[in-house]
C-alpha cells in the first residue's frame, strides 16, 4: 500500500532559498537539454538507455552537482518526452517539442535525500540543506502508523516555503474469502457495485457521485466568466484559481473509494472493476457533441481505479465489453433503441429528517436519474446490468440470484458524502409497474 502526502515547510532562509533555486536552475537547463536530444536521436525512454546516454555526459560537465539530481533530470526527460510523442500521435501538439517550465526537483533515492521525521535533508552542490516540516494529521497519522518512506522525493519553491512530495509504504496481507466480491461499474454520475457472498448476491449498492453534473456546471461557469474577456487578463484567472472542480471530484472520488474500501475488508472480498483505458474512451467520444465529448473526457474513472488500488484491498481488472447490452440474466443482447426514457426521483434523504431540522422544513431533497432498458417482458435499470455481468467474467458461479423471480432484486441508493442510504430502487421492473421504493 502506497500513499503520497504532500508537506508544507516552514519558511526557510535566503541562503537554503538561493541553494535551491540554483538547483531548480540546473535542472531546467539539464532536463530541457535532454529532451531535445532525445527527441533529436530518436532514444527509447527507458531508464537503462538514457542512463547510458545522459549521465557520464552531464557528470563531467557538472562535476560539482550530486549524481541523484542528473539522475532525476534524465527521469523527468523521459517521462516528458513519452507523453509528447503519445499526444503528437494523436496530433495534439502544436510546437516540435515540449519545454520543461514547472521545475519540481526530482531525486530518486534516499542517497542524496535523508528524511528524520520533523525535517528533510537534501544534498546540494553547496552542501546538506535542512527544510523543516509542517505536521498535518495525515502525515502524523502515516508516519505512527508503521509505514515507511520510500525512496523517491519531490519538492518545489513556492516563494520562500518548499512544497514536498513524501510517499510512505506499508505491507498489508490481503486474504480475500473465497465466494466474495464486490463488482463495480463506473458510470458518469454514480458508482454501482453488486455485493456477492458465498457465490450469492446479497446487495446491489449505488453511490450518487454526480460527477458528470459537477464537470457540466463547471463548464458553464468558466463559459460565463470568460464570456467576452481574454484569459490572459488577471482579473479573469484570478477568478478561474477560485474555481475548485478538481477538489471537489477528488473528494467525493476519495469518500466513494473509502466506502467502498471499508465494505471490501468488512467482508473480506475481491473487487472486480471494468478496464478503462484512454482508448475506449476516444471509441466512446468518436459521435458524440462538443458538451457530452468535454464531459466524458473529465470523467474521473482512471482516477477511481487508481485511488482504488492504492487500497489495502484485492483489486482485478476486467474487460468491461458488452457488460451493458447483455442482459445478464438470460444472456441475450439488449437493444438501445429500446432505451426508456431516463427517470427522475426526487426522494427525501431520511437520516436528515430529525429535530430541528425536521420542524423547520430544512427536509433534503436527493435527485436520482435512472435509466431503464427493456428485455422481453420486464424493464432493466441499466446502470446495475454492468455490475452483475464483470462478476459473470471473473467466475460464472457468481451470479447466483436470491430468488428465481429477477423482480425481487433492489439497488440501494446511497450519498458517498454521508454514507448512509437515500432510496431504493428496483433493479427490474414489470411493463406496467415502473415504480420506486
């Protein structure tokens, strides 16, 4: 299990400012060097051949530099240039080559770096320099938690403090039982998982992320304040810092990961979630509007899956083909043009529906979407069809109903902000009963 916590030092002193900064220098000059050279020679970027290429070279020519920071120049180098021929592949790149400007000083191993709880030490062309540290809970809590520094560092000026990038590692035994899983489906504005014991379904979750409505109101917002103004005016990107849509996904990301995390330990169960790679996503933007393209593109499902990972939980990948146009029933394809219209349920949130709150109408109101599929004779609620079919991948003893009438099955609507349940909804629903619980 791996975490990385982000540190704030105290203010440091003109001279540990000026040694770091003329290492920042060094290693935008060196780094902006490679990458022409890289891109000019046509080198791989792995490790191993631009070690050979860069750092006897850039050690002779700077003598008095530790080798860890060439070492991390050569590191940032290659990982800028992969993305850059990634994206020119694509054609969405409009110079010949990148240029490093956001220097982070990067050194990869604790020979030139020491780490003694309250400071970190760096090693410079001008000597040890000591940054003090700001404690925060998170990294008191790692830190007395029996996790270890890992080898890497990373840390920047900003005006006279430095930002640090402390990763810590902890060895967790992960046993999951087995019969158990917990299957996920990603979807625009809600995570849906189902939840197998002993080979049986036991519950079908839903988590309201609203997601996708976060990044359309986003979108809005920007279009609004720059409606008529350049960007360049400060004015107007002072306005945008304001803004907080990535905050704000990361936190429910964060909250929806932890509930998810506590239910899978709880149960000692596997968690299965679909493959997602940026390629099915430009298949999925390939016919779509200039808004919904925007949309999918901010998706944060690469984002779950990562959070995800970093768990001290038993995580599988998946192809997630045809997950949602099968009914996982019976096995036959399901036809969108037969797609209902999508619902909407305006549903009381009952664990706020006390005291005072109660009384003086304070009552919250939860919006949920659902989107129905027809199958024969019955309705589907689409977003729980994915869930059901990714356990069917891993195992086809998973999919072991409680009943043998479909229409027994209920998705359980749940707020990933308080963690408590808002609504039920059936999964399948009869033609003529389209109703919620």
């Amino acid at each position: 299990m791996k975490r990385t916590v982000r540190l704030e030092s105290d203010f440091i002193n003109e001279w540990k400012y000026r040694v770091l900064r003329e290492v920042e220098e060094y290693q935008r000059l060196i780094v902006n060097e490679m990458i022409g050279v890289i891109l000019s020679e046509g080198l791989p970027t792995t490790k191993k051949k631009l070690h050979e290429r860069f750092y006897n070279h850039y050690k002779e020519k700077y003598p008095f530099l530790p080798s860890r920071v060439i070492e991390g120049a050569y590191i940032v180098a290659g990982r800028i240039v992969k993305t850059f021929r990634e994206r020119r592949k694509k054609g969405l790149t409009r110079k010949d080559k990148p240029e490093y400007k956001r220097v982070m000083i990067t050194i990869p191993n604790t020979i030139n770096w020491r780490f003694n709880r309250v400071s970190v030490s760096v090693l410079t062309h001008k000597g040890w320099v000591d940054i003090p540290l700001r404690f925060t809970e998170q990294f008191t809590r790692y830190l007395y938690e029996g996790c270890r520094v890992s080898q890497g560092l990373k840390l920047r000026l900003v005006g006279r403090k430095v930002h640090l990038w402390l990763t810590f590692e902890k060895e967790v035994e992960v046993e999951p039982k087995e019969g158990n899983y917990l299957s996920i489906d990603v979807n625009e504005n809600n995570v849906t998982l189902a939840i197998f014991e002993d080979f049986k379904l036991r519950e079908l979750r839903r988590y309201e992320t609203g997601l996708g409505k976060i990044v359309v109101n986003y979108s809005l917002r920007r279009e609004e304040i720059t409606k008529g103004h350049s960007t360049k005016d400060e004015l107007i990107k002072k306005k945008l810092r304001k803004l907080r849509e990535r905050e704000r996904k990361i936190d429910v990301l964060r909250k929806t990961v932890k509930r998810i995390t506590e239910l899978a330990r709880d149960l000692k169960a596997k968690v299965i979630v679909g493959k997602f790679s940026s390629k099915a996503k430009e298949k999925m933007e390939s016919d779509k509007n200039d808004k919904l393209r925007h949309r999918i593109h901010q998706w944060s499902v690469i984002k779950f899956v990562e959070m995800l990972k970093a768990q001290p939980i038993d995580v599988a990948e998946v192809s997630e083909s045809y997950t949602s146009s099968i009914n996982p029933f019976d096995g036959g394809r399901l036809k969108k043009r037969k797609q209902i219209v999508e619902k909407v349920i305006k549903v009381f949130n009952p664990y706020l529906m006390t005291g005072s709150a109660h009384e003086g109408g304070g009552i919250k109101v939860f919006e949920v979407s659902a989107r129905y599929l027809e199958s024969g004779k019955v309705l589907l609620e689409r977003d729980s069809i994915a869930p059901l079919n990714l356990a069917k991948k891993v195992d086809g003893r998973v999919v072991v109903f409680p009943s043998t009438s479909p229409n027994d099955l209920r998705v359980t609507v749940y707020e990933p902000l308080g963690g408590v349940p808002v609504a039920e909804l059936e999964v399948i629903k009869s033609k003529g009963k389209l109703r919620h619980g």
